[in-house]
C-alpha cells in the first residue's frame, strides 16, 4: 500500500466521519426543533396559562379575606348591644322640638314649621303611654335631609317616622320641599 492511498482511504474515512457528524447534527436540530414545536411551545403555553391562574387565585383570595373581615366586623357589630330608645314625658315635648330643629339646621334644612298632635286620652284605658305626631315642613336638599334623618335615627329617644313626601322644587332642582312626620310616645 502507498502513502497516496493510505491517505485518501484516511481522508474518505474523515470524510464520511464528518458526513456521518453533520447527519448525527442535522438529525439533533431536527429533534430539537420537532421538540420545541411539540413539547416545549405546548409547556410553556401551559406555564403561561398557569400563572395567569395562579395570579387569579391570589387576587380571588385577597378579595375573599376582605370580605372575611367585612363579615366579622359586621358580626361584631350585631353583637355589640342597640342603644335603647326611651319614652319622653310630657314636660321633654319642647326641648325634643329643639333638638329636632337644632339636628336640622345643622344640616343646613330650614325648617318651616314644626306642629305637635297628641292623640286623646282615654282615662278607662290602663295605657301608660300616649302617641304624639310630630309634623314638620322642611326646605333643603336631599343630600342633607338623609343626613338630618340618619341623626334622628340615633337618637336616644323614640322616634318612628311615619310618613315622608318630598317635592322638588321648580326654580332650583337641587332643593327640596320635604314634609315629613314623626311619631313618639309620652309617659303619663
């Protein structure tokens, strides 16, 4: 054997060698591009969808332990005890009155004009109470009158409210006429 063909049998080996080495390759670039198309796209589009989940799950929990403190200071609430409401005596009429008038002009409401009916006595009756309509004619805006109304409602005497028309007014929409009745009880 001569050196000439031990070389080009030595250099068609590398040859094939470096064919059989750029097929092995092309067949890896294959596989990986077939894996990525197949697999790992699929993979990551289920990563994806996972924390998009995931990020809902902690946005449902925040909301949920928001709403869990709601409901347990509402529940603390219902447990704390209501203020009781007391029945007024006769002689607590017109300091009542006043302090009707002073809740409204505090909420900017002009009063204008406040009456008192007392329903009759009946001396065979065992009653120790006896009710007193109290009737007021009021000018203000709605806003303030629900304000006025929440106030009343906190008051430490009884008042139930009995009847209420609220009319606006032509010439400035914002303002009403409101004309509103409460019903109390006197000690006799």
């Amino acid at each position: 054997m001569t050196y000439k063909d031990i070389t080009e049998k030595y250099f068609n080996r590398i040859n094939s060698d470096m064919q059989k080495l750029a097929l092995i390759g092309i067949i890896c670039l294959v596989i990986l591009v077939v894996d990525y198309q197949f697999l790992l796209s699929a993979q990551f589009r289920s990563i994806a969808d996972a924390k998009n989940k995931i990020s809902q799950a902690k946005s449902d929990i925040v909301k949920l332990e928001a709403d869990i403190r709601l409901m347990q200071e509402f529940k603390k609430k219902a447990q704390t005890p209501q203020k009781t409401q007391r029945l007024i005596t006769e002689e607590d009429v017109p300091a009542v009155l006043k302090d009707i008038s002073d809740v409204a002009n505090k909420y900017q409401l002009r009063v204008m004009q406040i009456r008192t009916s007392r329903e009759a006595y009946n001396p065979k009756s065992k009653s120790t109470i006896l009710g007193v309509m109290i009737s007021l004619d009021i000018f203000g805006s709605y806003y303030n009158f629900m304000r006025f109304l929440s106030d009343m409602e906190s008051k430490d005497i009884f008042l139930r409210l009995n009847d209420i028309s609220i009319q606006s007014v032509e010439a400035t929409p914002l303002i009403q006429n409101i004309k509103l009745s409460f019903k109390t009880y006197i000690k006799i």
